[in-house]
C-alpha cells in the first residue's frame, strides 16, 4: 500500500533523512522505531507532505505523491494522528469528530460519529466538552476518532501513547488490535516495544535518518543486542 524508498529531506540546510526506505502493506500494522530525534516525525512528515522531500519516492496504492500538497495527500486516503495530539481546543468532543469527517475512498461500512463513541465510550460521555478540558488520554481518544472519521486506507500514528496513564495506553493498544482484526494498514511510532511486537507485522528501526534494520516481531525479538544498540532497550 506504501511504499517509501530513497526519501531524503533537509530542514534549511541541514539534511534530516538519508535515503529513508519504508513499506506497510494493505492490512499490515507496521512500525518506525528508534530513539528520539533519529527522524521518525520527520518521515512521517515528509510522506504527508508538511516537509517536502528533496528526493525520493513515496508511493500509495501505485500513485506517487512527492511532491503534492499535504490536502491531496490526506484526501488520497492517509490520516495522521499527530505527537501530541492537536485537537481543536475550542471545539466539542462532537465537534471535533465530525469537523474533518469524510468517506472519500468509499468505505464500507464507513466510520461514522456513533462507531467512533462505540469504540470510545468516554468520548460519548463527553461528546459536549470543550476539547482543551478533556484529559491527555481522552485527547488521544478524540485525536484517533477524528482521524478514522476520515475513513483511511492507511492512519498513522506517531508517539500513540506517550504520556498516557496505563490504563489509557492499554485502551489504545486495544483499539490498534480491533483495527488491525478489521483489516485497518496502521504505521505507528511508540517507544512500548513489548506492545508494539505483539501487534505489528514489521518493524523498521532508524538511525540518523536512515533505516539500519526492517524485519518481523519475531525476528526484532531474537536480537536483544539490536534492540540495545538502536533502541535502548
């Protein structure tokens, strides 16, 4: 469904990827891993469009979408759930849902406000709140319920539980788990590396900008030294 191959990006003059390569295929969960600041965001951000990639090819379902703007690249059928969330502060829970909704790609049986509220029921009960008074992890329900009312073939998700309580990383990873059962692709970045080897189909670990190693769960889990010396672990 994606394919990424020899994406480079600079930032002004300061070149932040190096050749990146990534692919997740239809109904895969696949993962970006590596320590904070090896160009995990700035992949992402390049295969949406927000850093325009100096070089490289970014293909989704057989189109190339380097070099187009970000609204084509989102209507092509991509959500983002972004660090830190960025939900519409001033908006409603309801409001908020519903503010980007769309069924582009045709999907059936599409993602609707109700499915969203079935699958987050505490979104339900604060489906009038003000957006900036719900808490981090109520946030990050909204940010994945806006995101899947776009009905994606493919949603994103960078740093999916940082700074959550553990019940609330536990409720994510359980709804990551249902999507990926309904055939849902999913690219995640997170630093849970036992949650995220129980759920992903393949892992691309990155260094300085540049994929050092792709492989399956059981592979990553039989290289404790790789996950050492990339990841910290």
């Amino acid at each position: 469904m994606l394919r990424v191959t020899g994406l480079t990006a600079f930032y002004g003059r300061s070149q932040a990827l190096f050749g990146m390569e990534l692919a997740v295929g239809a109904g895969e969960v696949a993962t970006l891993l590596g320590r904070n600041g090896m160009g995990k965001t700035t992949t992402i951000r390049s295969i949406l469009g927000l850093l325009p990639p100096a070089a490289g090819r970014v293909e989704f379902g057989g189109r190339e979408l380097a070099g187009l703007p970000p609204h084509r690249i989102a209507r092509a059928g991509i959500a983002l759930v972004p660090e830190g969330r960025q939900v519409f502060p001033t908006l409603t829970v309801h409001e908020n849902l519903i503010a980007t909704a769309a069924n582009r790609l045709d999907r059936r049986p599409p993602w609707t406000a109700e499915r969203v509220y079935a699958l987050f029921p505490k979104l339900l009960e604060r489906r009038n709140a003000v957006a900036r008074t719900l808490s981090g992890g109520e946030q990050q329900m909204l940010a994945v319920g806006r995101a899947l009312l776009t009905n994606p073939a493919l949603l994103i998700l960078d740093e999916a539980t940082e700074g959550l309580a553990p019940l609330v990383r536990a409720e994510i990873w359980r709804c990551l788990a249902g999507l990926k059962a309904e055939g849902q692709a999913i690219l995640v970045v997170d630093k849970n590396l036992s949650a995220l080897m129980d759920l992903a189909d393949r892992h691309h670990v990155i260094e300085k900008g540049r994929l050092v190693w792709t492989g399956r769960s059981a592979e990553l889990a039989a290289q404790p030294e790789l996950q050492h010396r990339y990841l910290g672990v």
